[in-house]
C-alpha cells in the first residue's frame, strides 16, 4: 500500500496554465513558480514582472503572469 505524499498534493502543475495571475507576495517572480513540479519544465528563470508594467511572459514556455494590484 502506497502512502499518500503530502508535498505532492500542494505542487501545481508546471506549465499547466497559460496565464497566472500573481501578487506581491510572488516576488520576485519565477517561472516556474514555488511549487510548480520541476521535473518536466524548463530552467528557473526570473522575470522582472514589477519592472514591466505587472505583466511578464516566460521567454521558454509563454507563460503570462499578471501582478494583482
């Protein structure tokens, strides 16, 4: 009998989404984000959200963050 992993139930799924919608307490922003699964993405990469108006797209999968006022 396999026991449940707790840690994998709080995991997003990574590139599961093609917009995110995040807040200042996302910062400074990844892609993938804190708790996205790692093992089938691509290489952290930071994205300077604040910087550009409260948006940012991931220069590897496209993925769009919006930060929330």
């Amino acid at each position: 009998m396999s026991r449940p992993n707790p840690a994998a139930e709080r995991t997003i799924p990574a590139n599961a989404e093609n917009r995110y919608r995040v807040s200042g307490a996302d910062l400074p922003l990844s892609c993938p984000m804190p708790g996205m699964s790692l093992w089938n993405s691509h290489p952290k990469v930071y994205l300077p959200i604040a910087e550009q108006g409260g948006h940012a797209k991931c220069p590897y999968c496209g993925a769009e963050y919006d930060l929330e006022p």
